[in-house]
C-alpha cells in the first residue's frame, strides 16, 4: 500500500519536470500548488498515505531500507472512493491526516469492503487553528456497490460466491457513478476554488439538486470553523442520566464488530420524552453562532424527529423542531442474502453512518444575547445516537432545490 502511495507522488514529480521544462507541452501549464488525490478501494487508502507521505523527509521501509523524500506538493484535497482501510484488522486507525480536505464516498451495498472503513480515516482528519478553513465529508450512497463505481468492474464478490448475493435491488452503476461524480467534482470545486455555492452543498448536499439521482443519501460534513460543543470522546457515561442514555463506541456490524473510532451519545426512549442538557462554555469564541450543527445516527427503519431548545442569558428560550429545517434518512438496511443462505461474514443489517443537521432558528430570536445552553428533547419511541454539538457563524444562505418527497 505505501507503495502506491510513493507513487502517485512519482507521477507528481514528473509532472513538475515537464512544468519546469521549457518547449515540452506542459510547460508553465501545471499548477501543483493546488492538488487534488482521488482514489478507488486501495487507491483510496494510497492517496491517504500520498499526502503524509508528501510532508515527510524520508520512509523506511519493511525491509529496512531508507527512501529519501522530496515532495513537498501543494495537497489540498484527498478523496477515497469506497476506500479500503488496511489498519482495520492491524488494531489501529492508521495515519492522522491534518489540515486537509477529506472526502470519503461509500455505498451502503459494498461486499467487497464490506463495511465503511472510509470513515475511520474520516474521524481522524484533524484541523489546527492556524492552518486556515479546511472541510470534510462522508457521503453514503444508498445501494451503492463497490464495483459500481467503476465501470471496468463486474461483481463485488468473485464466482461462485456471487451467486449467493442477492443484487436485484442495487442502484444502477450509471446513477452510482453519477452521484459519485457530482459528489466528488463539488466537493473539489470547494476546496481547490473556495466556491461558496459548492462549500455550502458540501454542508447540505440537497442542495445538489436533481445534479444527484433520485435515491436516499447520508453525508456528515465537518468545518474549521465550526466550534465543537460536545463530541463524547472523553466522557464515560453521562452524570445524571438513566439506561437510556449513554456514551458509546460505534462499531462496524462486521462478526468481530470493529470499532469505527468514535464515541457517540445513544438516546433510547420508550415511554417517556428524554431531554439532554449541553452548557456552552465561555471560551466558545464565538460570539454570534449562526446554527446548531450535530452529526445525528438513526437506528430506526422510520425518520426520526426532536426537538432543539436553545436558551440565552437574557432568559429568552427557542425552540425549533428538526422536521422543520432537516431530515435524517431512516436506518440503510440490506439484507444481502438470497434464499436465506448467509454470505458468510459479509451479511449485516446496517452500519452506523450519520447524517450532519443544522438548525439556524434556534437563534433568531437572541437579540445577540450570549448563547448558555443547549438541550436536546427526544420523544418516545426513539432510537438514534448523536455527536459533535458544534455551532457555527453566519454564512451565506442558498434555497434549497424542490424535489418531490419520496
């Protein structure tokens, strides 16, 4: 895998030779101070290990020997398509990736990386303050496969296993490739270009439009700039609270159920509406949030609802109900078995992606007032999971495009 990594940086360097050369076709017509990686299943790992690799002196390989590096591209985006994360059964997350755009792109019906490794690496991208604004996106597509997004691939899984794979419902590979394609092309245009327009679809891809094939979709985005309230990381179980709430570790619904790399807060209720507390602390250093953002996990086949209560130190308290500004998909199932044979260790019900929600009301009404406190009320009869309570500054709005509910 370091290989493929080293590389594509090869290819870079080449390519800087012929922009430095004079008379050759691509002289002066190369700008590699604004690059973007983009790679398929263990290309998708490589590009990963290309951008560390692209800051580092020198690697040393599993023989010993030492590869002196001279690299130091302008790397501004690294995408994985259906990206195949090889530290999964190494007992780690793998390498951190910092000050970065990252976008990783999945789909729900993958037996090939049978489960969303992508978003392992998706936990671990970090942002310092002085690095300027950087994003990152994990976008599921529904019935999504992993050949489908090539078009060279055939099956997922190899001859005979395929025929005990039920595929009669996957999404057509055109479509797949292009939401991929949409997805992908977007999320470049913000990073490389600082397109407004395309940093706010990356945020809230309906805005996509009918750019995106009729089908359901789940996308957790994350900002610099966003100021992180709550993100579970370090509290055991929350103080206060019953069986019904409680911090957890997300897992891949593999056999050995693989830890995701992230802490989130389960709300389980029955009878009864729970309600969450969250304090804001004074050093937010944010003195104007513009809206509540927080990765939501659904463990239900139907769309849940709750309500945001947002309170402020003159006393004034808003309440703004989730329906009203966003909507989080039910649970993506997919029973891959035909004739109720199992496939062996790649049968799951669902994973546990995320959608990311916002709700800007909660503060039209705070006259600048500072923001105190956020709770979260959750009706009977739910099930879901939430995680990084952030809030964000003003930004530009755009209207959302009409499309017919499904």
């Amino acid at each position: 895998m370091e290989a493929r990594g080293w590389l594509v940086l090869k290819h870079l360097e080449q390519l800087r030779r012929w922009n430095e050369t004079p008379g050759h076709p691509l002289f002066g017509r190369v700008d590699l101070s604004k690059v973007a990686l983009v790679g398929h299943s263990r290309g998708g790992r490589a590009m990963s290990l290309a951008f560390k690799f692209n800051s580092m002196s020198g690697y040393s390989g599993p023989d010993g020997r030492y590869e002196k590096f001279d690299f130091g591209f302008g790397i501004r985006t690294v995408a994985g398509i259906a990206s195949y994360d090889d530290y999964l059964f190494q007992g780690n997350r793998g390498p951190e990736l910092t000050d970065v755009d990252y976008l990783a792109v999945f789909g729900s019906h993958d037996l090939d990386v049978f489960y969303p490794s992508a978003l392992r690496t998706y936990f671990g991208v970090r942002f310092s303050p002085a690095s300027g604004f950087h994003m990152k996106q994990a976008f599921c597509i529904y019935r999504a496969t992993h050949a489908g997004f090539n078009s060279m691939c055939g099956y997922d899984l190899s001859f005979p296993l395929r025929l005990l794979v039920n595929n009669r419902n996957n999404l057509h590979p055109e479509d797949q490739r292009q939401a991929t394609c949409v997805v992908v092309v977007n999320f470049i245009e913000a990073s490389i270009r600082g397109n407004r327009r395309a940093i706010a679809e990356v945020r809230d891809y309906r805005l996509l439009g009918a750019g995106l094939p009729y089908n359901y979709y789940m996308s957790l985005a994350e900002f610099s700039d966003e100021r992180i309230i709550e993100d579970f990381e370090e509290e055991e179980v929350p103080e206060g609270k019953g069986k019904e709430i409680f911090v957890e570790e997300q897992v891949f619904k593999t056999v050995d159920r693989t830890p995701q790399g992230n802490r989130a807060l389960r709300i389980k209720t029955e009878g009864d509406t729970l309600r969450y507390d969250f304090a804001i602390p004074d050093s937010l250093g944010l003195p104007s949030p513009g809206a509540l953002t927080m990765d939501v996990y659904n463990h239900m086949v139907r769309r849940p609802d709750f309500i945001v209560e947002a309170e402020f130190a003159d006393g004034t308290v808003t309440r703004s109900r989730l329906s009203d500004y966003s909507s989080v998909p039910p649970r993506f199932e997919y029973h891959p078995e035909k004739g109720g044979i199992s496939v062996l260790r790649f049968s799951r019900n669902y994973d546990e992606m995320g959608e990311t929600i916002e709700i800007p009301a909660a503060f039209r009404l705070s006259d600048g007032s500072p923001l105190t406190r956020i709770s979260v009320l959750v009706p009977p009869e739910t099930d879901i999971a939430i995680d990084n309570i952030r809030l964000r500054g003003p930004r530009q709005q755009f209207p959302i495009p009409f499309r017919k509910p499904r």
